[in-house]
C-alpha cells in the first residue's frame, strides 16, 4: 500500500534554494552592511544626507565610488566589488541621473543609514556581523563550556551592543508613553527618573531628549560606559538636570535620599550574575528608591523553554539568546520572570506587550 505525500512536506530542491540561494543574499547582506558599517561609509552617507538636503524628509542618498574613496581615504577597487555586491543584496540601486552613480535602494536609507529614524536597524543588524567576528569566542565556550565577561570583548563590537539595546529601549518608552500616561505626564511636568545599567548612555540619550523637563540619573559599574555616557550628555549641555554615576546600585541605594518616580532598567537584568538570589537583592535595593507611586520599567528580553512546544518563539528573542551565551547571559520567561518579582517586595507586576514590544510596569 503506497503512503500519500505530506503536502507540507519540503521539497530537495526548495531546501536547497532556502540554504544556497536565501541564505547566501542574507550572509552577503550582512557581510556588506557590517563592513560598510566599520569603515565609516554608513556614517558618511547620513552625515552627507544631512548637509545636502536642508528642508523636507531624506529618503535616499546618491554617491559615487570616487566620492567615497577621496572623502574617506579608501581603496577605489575595494569599494567598486563591495558596491557591487551591495548593489546585488539590494543595499543600493543604480542612480541613472548621473554617471556611474549609486543610490540607496527603497526604505533604506530609513532602515540602515538614517540612525535617527524610527525605523533605523543598522546597530541590530551590526550585531550580527560582530558576531561572525567573534566565532573564536563560541569555539571556545564550545569546547570548554565557559563564559567570558563583556569587558572582554573589543570597544567597537560592545558599544554597538550597547546603541542596539538603547534600540529597545526606544520601543519600551512607545509603549510607555501610550500605557502609562500618568506616569509620562509626571515625567513631561519634571520628574525624576533613574537608570540602573546606563552604559553607555545611549538609551538614557533618548529618554532625556524626550522628556525635556524631567531629571535623570545614571548608574552604572562600566568606567569606559560612564566615560562615554558623560560625553555624549556634555553635547547637550544637560548638566542641570542629568547626572551619571559610576556607582554600583547597593552602594548608590545607601548613599542617596533621593526618590524617583521612575526606574529603568533596560537591557540590563539578563546580563546580571545569574544567581537568583543576587538577582533578588539588587531589585530589593530598588525599592526604598522609588516613590509610593512610581514606576519601575523592566525592559529585558523573554526567552521561552527550548522545549516548550506550547510557546510562541520570536526570532528576534531567541537570537538574543544565541548572542549573548558566550557572556552567560540568563533569561527569563512570562512564569519565572513573575516568580523573581513575587520574592521581591513589589507587589503589583504587569507585561505590557504590543506586537513583538514589550516590558514589566512594575508597583509596590
């Protein structure tokens, strides 16, 4: 008795065109993008949008190979077989307006060049070009099962990590801007707000320049993290109303009387010493710093049992997994994520979620 076919069933030759052909656009995509990204021509290509075009929205920028090379001292030969390939990926078309010029292909000048856009992806995407570099790190941990820490790593390679999680952090401010009115009008009127794990400064960048009213302070352990935080808030002139602090939380809850009607912690909790009970502790020390009625944010990524079939896996949260193993980073989910906060003395625990965005108001 013959068996009937799976209609569902892959084909040889569909298998064969998602590894080979999908997967090679997709490598080369990101082998273009993240080169371009570390020789500086992505971020000449929006410096020069910006002074070229004064008034209405940028959406594309025209160069040449010649251009590139002279204003950025780079190999003409080099630049023409990385423009090609970028051309064949659909990073940039041909601009027919003038001769052998090159333009960037629909939305992405928004997607990968334009760092101020809302839909601006370059830093993820980045990620995953910096992980390519780092493979000796996997091999490693492979074979001997151990874990390095992230000073470890290169500037360049952790500081776009950092601009990757200040990303997410854009996205949780959305949903809190929309979910938590009263908790923005506070912030809009001048509140004060905190943020444990500032790094680099970049997300604590994006919520000061939205709530222009509002006083922040940052903390963090990383000395090269508050260096840069501390420049890149001297650019705005912001020294009323912003302070960063290289200071660990147990130390910082001792030594301040300050409440904030607002805690942040973005990107932050997974990467933690993975013991629950330090865990416990540090969000134990959050608590005589906010106000009755504040609000702590916990925005962190929620990874499902590898072996939960009944869970709704997102690409983007398990990558995340996949990148940050080598650091020993440890996730949540839903169930245990609540279990961490009901030993805590916090009381009231919400997952505000639309889409695929997400993060923990959090109450006493």
């Amino acid at each position: 008795m013959s068996q009937e076919k799976n209609n569902s069933e892959i084909t040889m030759n569909e298998q064969l065109r998602n590894f080979m052909v999908k997967s090679m656009y997709g490598f080369q995509t990101i082998l273009c993008y993240g080169l371009g990204k570390r020789l500086g021509i992505f971020d000449y290509l929006n410096q020069k949008a910006h002074s070229e075009i004064s008034e209405g929205k940028i959406s594309s920028i025209s160069f040449t190979v010649e251009d590139l090379s002279e204003n950025l001292k780079l190999g003409a030969d080099y630049l023409e077989a990385w423009l090609h390939m970028s051309i064949v990926c659909g990073i940039f078309e041909i601009d027919k307006s003038c001769k052998r010029c090159a333009k960037t292909a629909p939305h992405v000048f928004e997607l990968l060049v334009d760092s101020d856009s809302m839909f601006y992806l370059g830093d993820f995407i980045a990620n995953f070009y910096n992980m390519a570099q780092g493979q000796d790190l996997l091999i490693e941990g492979f074979k001997t099962g151990t874990t390095i820490r992230f000073s470890e790593v290169t500037g360049d390679m952790y500081k776009e990590g950092q601009k990757a999680s200040a990303r997410f952090g854009t996205l949780v401010e959305r949903l809190f801007a929309k979910y938590c009115k009263e908790d923005k009008r506070k912030l809009s009127r001048g509140a004060k707000a905190l943020e444990v794990g500032c790094g680099y400064g970049f997300n604590l960048e994006n919520w000061a320049k939205k709530y222009k009213k509002a006083y922040f302070t940052g903390i963090d352990i990383d000395p090269e993290g508050i260096a840069h935080a501390k420049k890149l808030m001297g650019k705005y002139n912001w020294g009323d109303r912003v302070k960063i602090l290289e200071i660990p939380i147990e130390k910082f809850a001792k030594s301040t009387e300050t409440k904030f009607d607002v805690i942040m912690l973005n990107m932050v909790l997974h990467e933690m010493d993975p013991d629950e009970s330090y865990r416990i502790e540090a969000i134990n020390n959050l608590y005589p710093l906010l106000k009755d009625e504040g609000l702590l944010i916990i925005g962190d990524t929620l990874v499902p049992d590898t072996f939960d079939i009944t869970a709704d896996p997102q690409l983007y949260d398990i990558m995340h997994k996949w990148f940050e193993v080598s650091f020993g980073s440890r996730f949540y989910d839903e169930s245990t994520f609540q279990e961490l906060i009901n030993s805590t003395p916090f009381k009231r625990t919400e997952l505000i979620r639309e889409g695929g965005s997400y993060f923990w108001a959090i109450r006493k």
